[in-house]
C-alpha cells in the first residue's frame, strides 16, 4: 500500500484506474490528469443500464462563458449520484457520440437510451492537456 500511495502522491500526465461498482449496474474508467504528485481533473467514464425515457437523476445546465453541457445537480436517489460523475462536469461523450452543445438535445439523446447509457465526462481542465475526445 505504501509503494501505491508514493507512486500516485508523484504521478504526473495521465492515471488510469478501474472500478467495479456492481456488475449489473456500473462501470467506471477514471483517468486522472496529474502533475506533481497533485490532482489536476477527472475523465470519467460511466456505464448504466436504462429504459427509454427514465430518468437517471442528473440535472444539466449550460455557463455563458464556457461551450458545452454541464451537470447540474444529481438527484440522491437517481442512478447518476451512485456514479462518479459530479456537478460541472463537462459531458464529452453520450454512448460514443459528441454531446450536443444545446441542453435540450443532450437531455432527449439521454432520453430516448434504451439499454446501456455510456457518458463520457470531465471535470474542469484546459483542453490542451485533455488531449482529443475519443468514445
């Protein structure tokens, strides 16, 4: 455990890690941009299984001086909040393709899922450190 926590406290670029939250219900990649042994932001990558049309508990908001949808709120009891997607997050991807930049056409391609739901996300980072959007 020692040697772990040594080589994240000094990991710089990317970090990759894998979590299984529950076999029928999540699965996570966290890839988290470091430098100098300090946390710079999250990509994460988040896989839920829903019908059409059921909501999953995430409120989405748009920022005058940013592009792109972001997530507002999560509900406590909503599939979301047991991911680990956060407030402002930035939503990259929804199951392998570009999240529209208008709210109202992200919330009905979420919608409309049936099945596994993949997104994509990331917290606040300049995206020259982000690299390209891959699904």
């Amino acid at each position: 455990l020692e040697e772990t926590v040594s080589l994240l406290n000094n990991a710089e670029g990317r970090l990759n890690l894998t979590v299984i939250v529950d076999d029928n219900f999540c699965y996570e990649l966290d890839e988290t941009f470091m430098m100098n042994g300090k946390k710079l932001a999250n990509k994460v990558t988040v896989r839920l299984q829903k019908e059409k049309d059921e909501p999953i508990g995430m409120l989405l908001r748009k920022y005058e001086d940013r592009e792109g949808v972001f997530v507002r709120k999560l509900s406590e009891n909503g599939k979301a909040a047991k991911t680990t997607l956060q407030p402002h997050m930035k939503i990259l991807l929804i199951n392998g393709h570009r999240c529209p930049q208008n709210m109202e056409d992200c919330t009905q391609m979420i919608s409309e899922i049936e099945g596994e739901l993949k997104i994509v996300a990331v917290s606040n980072i300049p995206e020259e450190l982000m690299g390209p959007v891959d699904a």
